[in-house]
C-alpha cells in the first residue's frame, strides 16, 4: 500500500554493544563493534553496504560513521532528533530502501557521554551565545512534572504515586539483570527504590535512568533479498515520527497528563500496520523509560493501559516479562543507560532478538529464561525533549503476515 | 505644586536573627533580626520590587523618569536606572539617571526628582533606592546592615505629600566607606564618626530646614531619622531634642541599616500612619546630611493599599541556617556543582530580548484573542498563534503584573544553583496564557498544584561579567 511501510523492508542483520560507563572505548571502538557485529549476523562485508543513516546527538557530520568504518565514498547522513535520534536515522534508511534506492543499507546509532565528567545530562541547551532568560532547566524536573500532576489528578497520595512508579522501576530491574549487555545489572528491591534520594520531586535516583555509552546498528534491505539470505528476518510494519509545536509550557490546554505527540505517532503507527486493539495485538514494547512516570504516562498514550487506569496493570504485574504486555524486556534505559544516539536502536535489537526466539543469547547465566513465547509484533517508543514538547518516534516491527 | 503620589517599599522575605549570627561566631548577638536579600535578589532587583509596588495604580507609561539610587549597583558601567525601568515598563524617553556612591543618594534623588518636578522639565520622576551593603563576617556590621528598598513617585497633580522645605549639608567626613577594590564595608574608629559626624551634622542640617519653613519641633509630627544603628540612632535623637512619641521607628530592629534606602523605608513607614496636615522631618546621614520637611494632604488617604513596609514585615521567613547566608552572598567557596557551566549571555541576543523580556511582554491574538508568551533559549518573541496558527496578528500584552496559578511544580535537586532545590513551575496566568517559571520565596512543603502565585523580577544568573534578569514566581502572600 502506497503511504505505508508494512512489509516493504526488512532487517537482515542486527548489533549492539554492552551499554554502560565504557571509560575503555571510544565512540568510534563501539561503532565498530557493533557495526561488525551486524555485518556478522547479515553475514555480509563493509562493501556491500550502499548507503548508511548514522544517529549521533554529538558527532559532526557522516564522518563519524565512515572514518572508523573506513567506507569508502559512499552515502552517508548524520541524524539528530534528540532522543529519537538512532530510530530515525533506521527510518530514513528504511524508506531509501522502500524507494528502490538502494537494497542493502545500514543504520547505526552511537553516542558516547561518559568523557563528560558530569552524572546525568546538561541542561539540553548548548552553551553559547543566547539572551540566556530561560532558566537552567533538567531533564528530570521537566518530567517530574508529569508525576505532580498524575498524583494530583487522580487523587494519589505521595505513597500511593511513589509506589507506582517505583513498580515501574523495579520491574524494568528484574528483566535488566538478566541482561548482559546492561548497564545496571543489580537486584534492586522496592524499598532501595523508594527511599533513595530525590533528584527532582516527587522523583528520586531509581526514577530516572543514568546516562551511558552505547551503540546499535541495522541492516536493512527488500523482503525478497531478506528473504534469500536468512530464514527468520524481521519485517518492518510502521515507522512514524511526531514532533510537537513544544507549546506545552504556553498553552492552557495542555494537562500534563499525557505527551500528545505520542498520542499522535501510535495512532498513525496503528494506521499503518493496521492494528486495532494494541493492548491485544502488540506481543512486546521497549517505551522510553527516561523516567519512571514517562513509562507510566506512555503506556496511557500508547492504549496500553485505560487514561487514569495504568496504576492498576502496574501494579497487578501486567508489563512484567511474564505479564500480558511486557514492556522493558531487556531492562529499558533504567538499566541500560541512555546513550541518546543509540537507545532506538537498542530497543530494535530486544525486538530483534525476541521475534527470532534469540533473547536468551543475552541472558546472564543462572537466571530463568528471558525469551517470550510466541510474539508477533514488537513496539519501540522515544521521546525526544520533555513533556510540554517533544519529537516522538513509535515503529511497529514483526513477523512475516501479522 | 510638585510632590509625592505615589510610594511602595519592599523587604526579602528571608530574616537572619541576629542571635544566629551571634551563635555562629560565639559572640553576643544583639536582638531582632535583619532583612537579607535573597540568592538571587540585589538592588535592581529590589528595586523594582519597590517600584511594581509603589505603581500598583500608575500606568507606568507616564512615568517620564527613574531615579536609582543605591551603593550596590550591580554595574559600574551600564545604567543600572534603565534595566529597572525597562523592567517596569517606563517609557524609552525616560530620562533615567543612577545616583550613587553615597548613603545619601537616596535624598539625593528626592531632591532631585523634586526640583526636575517643580521645575516642569519632566512631569513625573520615580525614586527608587535600595542597598544591600556587604559587612565582613563576624564584624558589628554584619548585625547591622540589612536589605531593602523604597520607590516614591513624585508628581505635581493629586500630591499627597508636598515638600516643604530641603536643607543640604556635604562634608568629606568618611567613617564609612569601600573602595573601588573593596568587597566589604570599611569604618574608621566608630567614636569619630559619631562624635565628630553623625552628632552634629544632622542637627544643623534640621535645623536649617525647620528654620527655612519657621517650624518649631513641636510642629514635627514624625521624625525620621537615619542611622547606623539603635544605639547612635537613640543618642541623636535624644540630643536634637525630640520626644519619643515623635520618632518614627528606624527598622534598624527588625530590617536593619538599609543604606541609601533607609531614608525612604523609614519616610514610607510614617507615610502608612500619617494623617493629614502631618509634617515629617527626614533626615538622612553619609558624607553630610540632608533634611527634608514634608506635609501630608488629604491626597494621603488615595494611596493606601501598598504592601509598603508595615505588610512587608510580616511577610517574612526566619532563615535559621547562617551558612546559607554566606552561600547566598558569595562569602564562602562551594565545591562547583557536577554540571556543565553556563554559557556566557549574548548581548545582541539580550538587546534583541529586552523589550519582551525584561517587562514580561507575550503578545494578545488579535483574531482569537489568546493571550500567549513564547520563552524559548533562542527567543522571546511569539510570530504564529498557538491557537489559531495566524501569523504576526498580535497586540503587546504584558504578564509581569498578573497573578496565576500552579498546573505542575517540581524541586529540581540536580540543577546547579545557589539555594537548592530549584522549584520550577508552570503557571496559568488569570485571564489566559501560560509560562513555566522558577519559584522563589516558597517553602518546598507548601507548594501544591493550583497554589496561587505572583510574578517576581530576580536575577537568573552572573556569568563571566554578565548579569542576566528575568521574572520568576513566588506564593502570593498578601
């Protein structure tokens, strides 16, 4: 169907790094890493690549891909879109590829932050020249926001509220101990989570997730190509982006309840792999967790939970690995940490592995199984800014007919 | 006939006892307590937190001149005059002018203002005079010396207060003063000042006012007179010959020595009581002495409702923790926080800015009639409704002076600043419209969505020689 990508593309080929504070590799070590990690499960070459899409929120130009790749004079483009940044550089790539452009292209997404010699990310605005009248301001005092107005809202004590989204939290460490890639691979118990210190109130250390090093990469090509090289690849159902008019902090209308472009990109995504009922019909999600209460929020946004309702499926375990909709499978950004030019990617590669039944090629050994039973459709979700504005990537991958 | 028309006055909110200054260096404390600027409040500041009160009922478009006072002025080069007046919305054609360098510059300006009144050379001036002066820890002075400001509004129609008569003495007495390299007050041995200076200047300089209108000290209802502190101030006014019942009370108790706002905070302070046919006798000290005799009219009773300094006192927060003072003034080094530093402030940026921000200006759609601000890191100014999507169809609209209320709050532990937390807030404006703000002067347990709130002018942020103002939020606290 002319407008969708359904089907159109395939991924042949995925990588992804061990994520963390890598004081020993540079970025341009991880994209080598994970790039030949890729071409590994591909089972092809640097030269059978085409073209190449590379998400960085700090690299210049495509040079940071083809100088510690070494391509040779083909296409490259950097992309930034904050922290969708890595999903769209996949996005583009994959429409080069449904435009018979090209038919064997590669996506990376790389970021590296742990040179900075600070915990956390800066303020989001470049130092340098400006009237400098907005106000220093933090990721998670934007997002905090969202947590006074839900408490508030639906008439949840600070208890009540600070042990919802620490659910949240301790869910997504169970699923990241398992995981050997993680950043943060500890067991971390509900009362930890909820007496450590405030960041920014009402949320403390384990509502929000740390900043890291990372990278992924993609192969994409046509379904016939994908086809001929391997029996399991994964089909691309919906890639869609939505950025926000960021009037959140100027518009009355705006609740603090919920990120409408979110909203907006998984209704379009829904649309276009033809999904109805997504609480039913998605087997699995990677959401961005930058905080606790996001994850919260988004699965409202998402239809994953009923508006208000999304305490009750939190708390009765509903996105636990073993729950009706597992979300964070592989731990999410609490445990692998948020590169912000790679997390997209990242979360690709849990969907990856899941549809092809290889989860457990990550597992830590002694812990149960983290592979899924039969899923069919994966969801990955970022938000790029915060909640008053923000740029939104929601893509659908999955088998082969669903 | 010019005068006064109009007066307001300002206190931080934050009092330090005096006895925990006593307790942190084991030394006696003496009683009361001072007024203490905020972390991000200095005279500019203040300033035009004295004047927002002072043109509570005055379009500030009228307003033909800002007089500054203060010793404090955040620049020695940029008119201190002018951010403040542009913050409060005067006039590009106002003749803005920084009086300084003495603690007399706030009579200064009085007499100035008055004479360019009378004189029909500018229709309306505005006084504004406010100091935080530094003392050096553990010294007498840092018991003494508080932070304040006063404005006054000078006109010549429905004058409230006339001027009478000035007298004016200068003198190159100096028991107080800083160089150009000095951060704290310096005094020579405080028996010459007050035995050589402040004991008899004053006197003369009343006493030639009085003698100018043919008043006796019985005809002087209050009696304002300034001073370094209860002891002197007590001393002086025993021996001008006084009652008790005459003297206006100095605030040098519960606000402390205000510097070159202390004539107006004490002048406004009898001003609230006064009654018609009133006369006050100002008399103000630093280098020379300065007496000014003013007659209340019937005009008096138009401008009440001012916070002025009689609700400004009890509006007020014991700050019990001395080391947050330090912190405050920058008296102690602190460890630097674990984020990146600032960038340094553009000035064409800034210039580009000033004229929406500094007043706190969104703009009104004319179609659909939504009042808006646009506040983003490269901009202040909205060109597409947020509602209707027309372009450019806008009318000024000026946010600084409406209360609101809190949609979402949060006490943000991680960013770098001088007092955390930082409370950040979105506020609904009453009337429509919405901001996100830093909050001030609130206590993290009170605050709540829907709290209600008023804008406040503070400084964001000093970086690399560069003091950049902008509005914040604080509880409403009638």
């Amino acid at each position: 169907m002319p407008g969708s990508i359904k089907d159109r593309v395939a991924i042949v080929g995925m990588g992804c790094t061990r994520f963390g504070e890598r004081w020993d590799v540079s970025a341009a070590d991880m994209i080598v890493e994970a790039v030949y990690q890729a071409y590994e499960d591909a089972g092809i070459e640097t030269k059978d690549i085409q073209a190449a899409w590379l998400g960085t929120a700090t690299g210049m130009t495509g040079m940071v891909l083809s100088e510690p790749l070494r391509l040779q004079y083909i296409p490259v483009t950097r992309v930034e879109n904050a922290c969708a940044t890595a999903s769209d550089a996949f996005r583009n790539a994959c429409y080069a590829v449904a435009a018979g452009i090209y038919d064997m292209v590669l996506a990376v997404g790389v970021d590296k932050f742990k040179d900075s010699g600070i915990s956390g990310l800066g303020d989001g605005g470049a130092p340098g020249p400006s009237h400098a009248m907005e106000a220093e301001s933090t990721p998670p005092r934007q997002f905090a926001m969202l947590a006074t107005t839900y408490f508030s809202k639906y008439g949840l004590s600070f208890e009540e509220g600070k042990h919802m989204i620490g659910r949240v939290s301790w869910k997504s460490h169970q699923n990241g101990m398992r995981n050997k890639n993680a950043h943060f691979q500890k067991d971390v118990s509900m009362d930890t989570i909820l007496n450590a210190p405030m960041v920014a109130w009402p949320l403390g250390l384990f509502d929000c997730c740390g900043v890291s090093d990372g990278a992924a990469a993609a192969i994409i090509t046509t379904p016939e190509i994908a086809q001929s090289m391997r029996k399991d690849p994964v089909y691309v159902k919906a890639l869609q982006i939505s950025m926000a008019p960021r009037d959140g902090n100027f518009n009355t209308n705006y609740d603090f309840l919920h990120v409408e472009a979110t909203v907006r990109a998984a209704e379009a995504a829904y649309k276009e792999a033809g999904i109805k009922n997504p609480r039913e019909e998605i087997s699995m999600a990677e959401v961005h967790d930058c905080f606790s209460i996001t994850e919260a929020v988004t699965m409202e946004d998402l239809r994953f939970s009923p508006r208000g309702k999304v305490r009750d499926d939190i708390e009765n375990g509903f996105f636990d690995l073993d729950g009706g909709l597992p979300v964070q499978l592989d731990g999410g950004l609490k445990c692998f940490g948020h590169p912000i030019g790679a997390s997209g990617l990242r979360m690709l590669y849990e969907m990856y592995l899941q549809l092809q039944g290889r989860a457990d090629e990550l597992l830590n050994p002694g812990f149960p199984s983290r592979q899924l039973a039969n899923p069919k459709l994966g969801l990955t979700h970022n938000l790029g800014g915060s909640p008053d504005g923000c740029a939104i990537f929601v893509g659908i991958v999955g088998l082969p007919g669903v | 006939m010019a005068g006064i028309i109009s007066y307001g006055a300002y206190i931080p909110y934050y009092r330090l006892p005096r006895a925990a200054i006593g307790k942190m260096w084991d030394a006696k404390g003496g009683r009361g307590e001072k007024a203490v600027a905020g972390f991000d409040e200095d005279p500019i500041t203040m300033s035009v937190a004295a004047g927002l009160d002072c043109l509570r009922d005055v379009d500030p478009r009228t307003v033909e001149a800002l007089f500054l006072a203060t010793t404090c002025a955040p620049y020695k080069e940029r008119q201190n005059s002018t951010i403040v007046a542009t913050a409060l919305d005067l006039p590009q054609a106002a003749r803005n002018t920084d009086f300084a360098n003495c603690l007399r510059a706030g009579t200064n300006a009085i007499m100035a203002a008055l004479d360019s009144v009378e004189a029909g050379t500018l229709k309306s001036v505005l006084v504004t005079a406010a100091d935080m002066r530094l003392a050096g820890a553990a010294g007498e002075d840092e018991q003494d010396f508080g932070d304040g400001s006063g404005a006054l509004l000078f006109g010549s129609n429905n004058v409230a207060v006339e001027i009478e008569a000035y007298h004016c003495l200068s003198e190159d007495l100096a028991d107080y003063w800083r160089s150009h390299e000095d951060t704290y007050v310096r005094h020579w041995e405080d028996r010459f000042g007050r035995e050589e200076g402040y004991m008899r200047l004053p006197v003369e300089a009343a006493a030639g006012a009085m003698k100018k209108c043919g008043l006796k000290k019985e005809d002087i209802s209050r009696l304002c007179l300034c001073g370094a502190n209860l002891r002197s101030h007590a001393a002086l006014a025993a021996k001008m010959g006084f009652s008790k019942e005459q003297i206006q009370d100095p605030l040098l108790a519960d606000v402390g020595n205000t510097g070159t706002a202390q004539p107006l905070m004490i002048l406004i302070g009898a001003l609230e009581d006064a009654k018609p046919g009133d006369r006050i006798l100002l008399v103000s000290w630093g280098n020379g002495s300065d007496a000014i005799i003013f007659r209340v009219n019937e005009e008096i009773d138009n401008i009440r409702g001012r916070r002025g300094i009689k609700r400004h006192l009890k509006i007020k927060k014991t700050l019990d923790n001395y080391g947050r003072y330090l912190r405050w003034r920058d008296m102690v080094d602190i460890a630097p926080p674990p984020r990146p530093p600032a960038g340094a402030a553009s000035m064409s940026a800034q210039w580009r800015e000033h004229s929406t921000a500094l007043p706190l200006y969104g703009v009104k759609c004319k179609n659909c009639g939504t009042p808006q601000l646009y506040l983003s890191s490269s901009s202040t100014r909205a060109r597409i409704c947020l509602n209707c999507g027309r372009k450019d169809e806008f009318e000024p609209y000026r946010f600084a002076n409406r209360r609101g209320q809190v949609a979402s709050f949060s006490h943000d532990f991680l960013a770098a600043g001088t007092d955390p937390p930082t409370t950040a807030a979105v506020i609904d404006f009453e009337g429509g419209g919405r901001g996100q703000f830093n909050m001030v002067d609130r206590e993290p347990d009170e605050c709540s969505v829907g709290m209600k709130v008023e804008m406040t002018f503070r400084k964001l942020q000093y970086t690399q020689g560069t003091h950049t103002y902008f509005w914040k939020c604080k509880p409403v606290r009638d």
